[in-house]
C-alpha cells in the first residue's frame, strides 16, 4: 500500500471508531450489553442454587441458607433481616 492509502484507511478507521463512540454514547448500547450479560450471569447462578437445593428449592430453604443477619429488606424506613423474615414463615 501506498502512503496516501494507509493515510485514507487510516481516518476511516479513526471515523468509524468516532462514529461507534458517538453512538455508543447517544444509545448506551455497551451499557445494555453489558446488563444482558450479567442477566445471563445472575440467571445461571440461580438455575445452578435450584438445581443445588433439588426438592428443597423453595424460598424458606433459600432464606435459610442466607446470612441471618444480613439485612434482607428495605421498606418505608424500615429493614428486616433474613431471621426476621424467616421468623415470620411457616416451614
């Protein structure tokens, strides 16, 4: 290649990547993608904890296997802890 057409390729390449920028920027989709990825991340760890527990898979089973004092809701100024939570279901 010439120096005039490696200069050409060169401002397309810097164009294309101004244009994928600006785009990016106006449309958020590197932020979307990323969300979509992490929605796939979360829906696999959930399927593998269900999957773990077997016949056990139900919420009072997930609540016991959480930290009982980790804060587990937050509500009106008010918060309750997964004990808390428990405490109030029937097994």
């Amino acid at each position: 290649m010439d120096r005039v057409a490696l200069q050409a390729l060169g401002a397309t390449a810097a164009a294309v990547a101004g244009a994928a920028a600006y785009i990016d920027g106006k449309f958020a989709i590197s932020k979307d993608i990323r969300q979509v990825l992490r929605d796939r991340a979360f829906g696999r760890a959930i399927g593998a904890r269900i999957k773990e527990l077997g016949d056990e898979a139900t919420l009072y089973h997930l609540l016991a296997r959480a930290d009982p004092t980790a804060t587990a809701l937050w509500f009106e100024h008010r918060s309750w802890t997964y004990a808390q939570l428990r405490s109030g279901m029937k097994n």
